[in-house]
C-alpha cells in the first residue's frame, strides 16, 4: 500500500480561496494575507500576528530586530531543523547548542550552563508539536543572577533588559500550555506554514507578537512588515489602490512578505483546523498509541500531560534497545511496503556545517539516542483505520526483521 508521510490538505473549500485569488486579479500580498493573520490571531487570542514568506525568515528578522549580530550568542537546542541555527549564522552570530530531554524538547535545565554575557536569544523548539515549558524558561531568564549578566548593546535590548525568548512554532500552531495557545508564552512565537506543516500556505511563516510592556506590540507588527517588504513605505497594492505611485524607503529591508495566493491556502485549512483538521490528527495519534501499547519495545512519544496539548505534528516513535543501524534497516523495511517514514531530526553535530565548525555529537547524548531510535510516521486526516493498521504491521515486522526475531515470535510483546 502506498502510503505518503505528509500530503498537504488540499480540499474543494482550499481551491475555491485559491481560484477566488487568482479570479480577483491580486495575488501577492494583500487581502488574503490580512485575513490570515487576523484568523491566527484570533484562534491564539493574541493581537498582533505578522505573515511572511517563510518561518526561517520570520526567526532571522526577529533576530535582527532584536539587534543580534557578531559577537552575539544565541541558546538553541541541538536536536532541531537546521533553520534553527542558520538564522543565527546568517546574523554573523553564534549558535549555542544544548542537549535535549527525554519528551525531544531542549533540557531546561542544560540551558543555565550555557548562558553568559554574550548570550542575547533563547530559542526553544516545541518539537512535533509538544510544548516546551515555557514557564521555566521565563522564570531562567528572568532571575535576577541571570538578568546582572545581560549586557544589552541598543536601545531595544536596553528596554527587554533580559534575554529575549523567541519560540521556534515551526511544528506547535494549535498547540497550548498551561490551557493556553502557543503563541501567548514567548516575546515572539514564529509559525511554519511550510508544505509539511499542520497548515500551510505552501512556503509561509507567521510572527506572533507579543511581548511585554513598555513594548507597542501594534507599533512592532508595523515594523516587521515594514522590514519584512524591503522597508518599502507603501506596499504594491496600496500603490495600484490610487495612493499614488511615489514611495520610500525608509529602511534596508529584507524581501520576506507573503503572497495572498499562498495566504489562501492557509485561510482555508485554518478555519477548519481546529474543528476538523486538528481532531483528525489526534485521532490518528491515539490510535497508534492505542496499537503500540501493545508492544514493549515501543517507547510512544510524549502525549500525557496535564498542562501539554500537542497539535500532533509528528508521530515521532523511538525503539527501544536498538542501534542507529538497526534503525535504519528497519526504515528499509517499511519503505518496501509503500509506507513513507521520516527521521527528525539528524542532531545538529551530525550535519556538515555544524561538524566544520567543532560540534561533537558526543556532546549531546540525549539528542543522539533519540535521534539514533526515532522513526517518525504519517500523520493526517486522511489515514484511516485500515492505513493505520497496515503502518503498525509494517512497523512490527520491520522491528523482527532488524532484530533478526521469528515474525511470529512473542518476543518483546508485553
Ligand atoms: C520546518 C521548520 C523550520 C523552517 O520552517 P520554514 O517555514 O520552512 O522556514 C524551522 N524550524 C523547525 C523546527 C522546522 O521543523
């Protein structure tokens, strides 16, 4: 059976937002884009949410609005996609990496050793859709120990007067904590709306603003959308709508805006997220869990909490007691049945560009076991219960046959 790992969800009310796009004649940034951002900050509860085209660019503006450049240190975890870090880079800054927990999400507790005078960001990833705990977070930055060691270099980070959290949401929209949204913990929380994403607008990101006071949140989402469209004092299409076709600009920009065509992707699975698309995904969640509890080499991934509510990004899977080989054998396995299996994420230290520049995997054991064990499964609307079942059957034959078991073996069966 041919099962992909992430389709996008692309239904009859999708095309209709996408061809009423294409039919009004605009389709860069615009109506639909203004749209979205209201509908996300609605469903958050927050005020301000800034679209643009991509979560890595949205990461990487923050960043530079906050001032962070050379000589700069920014706190990220080592199990993450790379994005994470290459904004950080593309800043001339440094990435510092911390090893992650056992629920995937950075150790809390590692990131204190980490921080010093140089340290600028802290940017947590919710990894599959699993939230950090972003009470801790705000409590570590903001003691008094912690708070004497930031040495702010501008007027922003003089007005914060603290490390600045900004939240990797790359896999978290639909996510809470504490019965509320992500979106509400950190200063800023940047969305995906990448194709693989819970929603998305095919290439997208969205900014949540919302920091403390004396900060004007209203006044930031104006800047973000300033810069985010070369710093460009009017957009195209207030040009086109008769204001007038002289502009300026009035800061050296980047080109990061959205374009409504992809908004309307976006609007239309949002409105239907968290009444159908979002129920489905958890439907498919409990049901592996309810399969693989039967099986004790199965660790399930983290789900039982009573201040977490994942958004079920992944359905990220560890074995237990096998190698990184075995693993992999077993990938091979699965994929010869048609079923489509991912791994996230290959650590940080593992990949070229952070090896060249002195990571060591050795450094970061909890992020490598998890690594080494994971295999991450499909997960959407669309999986029914016979798919799911053919996946699970996939996934325990694949484990016998890495392991070199009799199939029929009640070997690591509890
Ligand atoms: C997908 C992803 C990103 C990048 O999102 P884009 O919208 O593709 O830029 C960043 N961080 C994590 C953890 C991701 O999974």
């Amino acid at each position: 059976m041919k099962i992909p790992f992430s389709p996008p969800y692309i239904d009859d009310d999708v095309k209709r937002e996408v061809l009423e796009a294409l039919d009004s004649g605009w389709i860069t940034s615009g109506p639909k884009v203004l749209a979205l951002e209201k509908l996300v900050a609605q469903q958050i509860g927050i005020d301000h949410v800034a679209c643009c085209n991509s979560a890595t660019s949205g990461l990487m503006l923050l960043l530079h609005w906050y001032g962070v450049t050379r000589g700069d240190e920014v706190i990220i975890p080592a199990y993450t996609y790379s994005a994470t870090a290459l904004v950080v880079m593309h800043l001339g800054a440094t990435p510092v990496l911390v090893d992650s927990g056992a629920d995937f999400n950075v150790d809390i507790n590692k990131i204190r050793d980490k921080i010093t005078s140089k340290t600028k960001v802290i940017m947590p990833v919710d990894i599959a859709g699993w939230p950090c705990d972003y009470t801790a977070l705000d409590a570590l930055v903001n003691e008094p120990e912690i708070q004497k060691q930031f040495i702010p270099k501008n007027e922003t980070q003089k007005k914060l007067g603290r490390i600045l959290i900004l939240a990797d949401a790359a896999h978290s929209i639909g996510a809470s904590y504490h019965n509320k949204p992500i979106g509400n913990w950190a200063d800023f929380t940047v969305f995906s709306f990448h194709a693989v994403k819970n929603v998305t607008t095919a290439e997208g990101g969205a900014m949540c603003v919302t920091l403390p006071e004396p900060f004007k949140n209203e006044e930031v989402y104006k800047t973000l959308k300033l810069w985010s469209l070369n710093g460009q004092t009017k957009d195209a299409l207030a040009k086109t709508n008769g204001a007038g076709w002289k502009y300026d600009i009035v800061y050296p920009g980047f080109k990061m805006n959205m374009p409504d065509l992809g908004a309307a992707i976006g609007l239309a699975q949002l409105r239907k997220y968290e009444t159908h698309i979002l129920p489905e995904r958890k439907r498919v969640f409990d049901l592996y869990v309810q399969h693989f509890s039967k099986y004790s080499w199965v660790q399930l991934p983290p789900h039982n909490s009573e201040h977490k509510k994942s958004c079920y990004h992944l359905f990220a899977l560890r074995i237990k007691n096998i190698t990184e080989h075995q693993r992999d054998q077993m990938i091979e396995h699965i994929t010869a049945t048609g079923v489509s299996v991912n791994v996230h994420f290959q650590p940080l230290p593992l990949l070229t560009v952070f090896r060249e520049r002195g990571f060591k995997m050795d450094d970061y054991p909890v992020a490598y076991d998890s690594y080494s064990r994971e295999i991450s499964l499909p997960i959407y609307p669309e999986l029914d219960s016979i798919k799911i079942d053919f996946i699970v059957n996939a996934v325990a034959a694949a484990y016998h046959l890495a392991r070199h078991l009799p199939l029929s073996s009640g070997e690591g069966q509890g």
